[in-house]
C-alpha cells in the first residue's frame, strides 16, 4: 500500500488563519466601521438619520468587502509582509469607488469616505495580526523532509519519532520517501479514519514557502504543471486590453527615455537580445539599452552589483525596472505575457538545461515582464541563485492562476518604487 492514497491536499496557504474566523472577524469589523465613520463624520451613531450616509454606508460596504475578499484571495498564497498586500488593497478600492463618485457626478463625503478608509485599513489590518499570531500546530515524521520543514517557524511543530497516537496537533505530515515501512503506514490510515488530515511533506514546504523542490521527480513534476489553458487563453487577450488602454501615457514615455539614452551615451537607445520562450522557442526580446557599446561587454553573463558596464543613465532605468518597459511590444507579439518566468539568455538556458534537469519545466508558460521569481528573489548572478528563481518559477508554473498573477502585479509596483533586486 502506498501512502499517496492517504495523503490529502494540504490549504492553498497552510499558514492562513481559517475562512471561519475571518467572516466572523468581518462581519463584527463592518458595522463597527460603519457605525464609528458615521458618529466622527457627522456625530451621528444611527445610519438612517442622514439622508447622505445611506449612500455613503453603502460605498463603504463595497469597498470593505471587495477589500476583505481580494486579500483572502491573495494571502491564499505565502507572502512575507500580508499587511502591505491589505494595505494595498484597501487603498485601491476605496480610490476606484471615489474616482467612480467623482467622475460620475455624485454627491458624496470626503470626510465620511476618508473615516472609513483609516477604519477598515485599521480593522483589517489587526484582524490580520491576531490571527496571524496563532500558530498552527502540526506533527511530523522524523526525515529529510523534517529537517527543512521544522526551520519554517511560523508551525509549531511535533516531532514524531514512531508511529503512536494520539496526536494532538491539527494534521500529520507524511514524508513519502521514507515513510514506506509498514507500520507508518498503518499510523497514516488510523489517522485518516480519525479525521486527522494526513498532508504530504513536499506540498507543505511549497504552500509554506511559495519555492517548488528541485529533489523532485521530473515526470511527477510535469504531470503537476499543467497550467489551465483557458486562463492561459484568457491571460493574453488581457494582457493585449491592458497594453493597448495604457499606451497614450506609455509611448510618450518611451520616446522621452529613448532620448534621454541617447543624450547620455553613444549608441541605440534599444537593445535587441535572443531568449528562450515558452516550448524553449527562441525569440528576440527588446530592451532599453543600459550599457555602454562594447561587443565583449555585452557578450552572455550575468550582471553584478557594481557593473561597470552600466552607463550612468542605464543604471537609474535598472533601479526602477524601466529599461523593461518596451517588452510591450514582445508581449503585443505574443512572445511574452505581463506575468511569468523571465525569459532567459540562449547560452544560459543551454547550459541550466543540462545542469538542472527541472529546468526546462518553466517553459511551460510564456515568460514574463515580471514574475513570482522576480518579486520574491530578484536578480540572479549564478547557478546557486538560478536553481532558487527556478524553485519560485516552477511553484508560478503550478499555481498559475489569475490571483496570483494579480498579487504579482500589485508586489511589482512596490519593486519598481523601490528598486528591490536591481542590478
């Protein structure tokens, strides 16, 4: 009997608190904002006395909850700072409904909506440490696996030396690679038949760290990433909407800085570049020129910190990722998507292909302008950091879906403020 049977799917984000706690947590939060907006704004405690509440208690309605339920959707997925994804989200919904009111013509409180604002970000924001502080507690097999696992302290974990019970944690994890002899798997199935979730080690260590283990099997990996080809579908035809919207501010912007390259060195303000895609098709992908004309220097290697080879101009476009701007047109191409793995230079592919046997796994998806690697880990300077972008670029090609796409769009605007990971 083999204990693949009796393992179960681990949540999305073993680490998020349960569906329970948070409506309940909401549903206290939203009369309470509601209720408090109302009495500061106008020192009315009753909703009903003021006939422009009405309104106003209903945007913010809307805004908390599309607020509240995008964050479940994202914090779905391991993220270090959450309360910069809530913060975010808050924001930009309250400033899509106030632009709404706004442009529409409608009547309606800036005082009221700003009340509510600072209460919902706060409100959330403290739901989201309290049920944060509470660590789950899981038990697990002696093993390799349990060797990774127990250094991820956000679980408290017990450490099973023998099949025993009673467990008292909230699930078992099973280590499939040894857990084989059997008594273990006798322990599995008497737990399963006790309801005790039986999860697998390597699924919680990806859900608990957003990387994908290299040590796995390549035909089990490949089985795994199969991205869903309707949302692949739908992806492109967004991407192409979004571009195509956002072009009467991103083509001036484009010539300014074709200019300003050309003002700050000798050379093409663009740089042409061959990169493999999705299928390992090879495609020449367009950047802004950041370097100084050099065929030597511009010969295949990675960037380092202090690359002398940067001009001036080219290393503020690096900072803030704006030397990646014209891939636009790679994506209206159809060689590239706003979201995915980076594409990578021929020679280096060639090389990762043969040294990493899971390499070729993210050519699986069209790469990207931006990706989970690149938000999570920034600019890679060699094999060891390659294979951990991998790990993050194989857990996006298993995951890939439209909110994690969006939890990566929204972790790239706060890259591009701050420059997290340039070279």
């Amino acid at each position: 009997m083999n204990t693949s049977v009796l393992v179960s799917t681990p949540p999305h984000n073993i680490l998020e608190p349960g569906v329970e706690h948070s409506v309940v947590w909401h549903a206290i939060g939203l009369p309470i904002v509601l209720v408090f907006a109302s009495y500061i704004t106008w020192g009315e405690w009753m909703l009903w006395n003021v006939n422009l509440l009405s309104v106003m208690a209903g945007i913010t309605l809307l805004c908390y909850v599309v607020s509240a339920w995008v964050n479940h959707k994202m914090l779905h997925f391991p993220v270090a700072k959450g309360s910069r994804i809530i913060f975010a989200n808050a924001s930009l919904a309250f400033m899509i409904f106030l632009t709404i009111l706004t442009f529409g013509g409608f009547d309606y409180s800036r005082s009221f909506l700003l009340v509510a604002y600072l209460l919902t970000l706060t409100w959330q924001w403290l739901g989201f440490f309290l049920l944060e502080s509470v660590k789950p507690r899981l038990a697990i097999m002696q093993g390799e696996m349990a060797n990774k696992l127990v250094k991820l302290q956000a679980v408290e974990w017990e450490i099973l030396s023998k099949p025993a019970r009673p467990v008292t944690a909230a699930g078992v994890v099973a280590d499939a690679n040894v857990a084989r002899e059997p008594e273990w798997i006798h322990f599995f199935t008497d737990c399963a038949l006790h309801g005790l979730p039986v999860y697998d080690a390597e699924s919680v260590y990806e859900t608990m760290t957003g990387r994908t283990l290299l040590s796995l099997d390549a035909n089990n990996l490949a089985e795994q990433c199969t991205p869903p080809s309707l949302y692949l579908t739908v992806k492109q035809m967004m991407d192409v909407v979004l571009i195509v919207a956002s072009l009467p501010v991103v083509l001036p912007l484009i010539g300014l800085i074709a200019l300003l390259i050309r003002l700050d060195s000798s050379g093409p303000a663009f740089f042409w570049q061959d990169r493999v895609g999705k299928s390992g098709k090879i495609f020449s992908m367009v950047k802004f020129r950041t370097m100084q004309i050099n065929g030597r220097l511009y010969s295949p290697q990675f960037a380092e910190t202090e690359d002398h080879r940067i001009t001036r101009f080219g290393r503020w476009l690096r900072r803030f990722r704006l030397d990646e701007l014209p891939q636009i047109w790679n994506v209206l191409m159809g060689d590239m998507s706003l979201i995915g793995p980076r594409p990578e230079q021929v020679p280096f592919a060639q090389m990762f292909t043969l040294e990493i046997p899971l390499y070729p796994c993210r050519q699986l998806v069209k790469p990207g302008i931006s990706g989970w690697a690149q938000v999570n880990h920034g600019y890679a300077s060699g094999q060891e950091e390659t294979r951990t972008k991998l790990a993050y670029d194989l857990y996006y090609v298993k995951r890939c879906s439209f909110w994690l796409d969006a939890l990566i769009a929204l972790r790239t605007f706060r890259t591009v403020i701050t420059g997290y990971g340039a070279r």
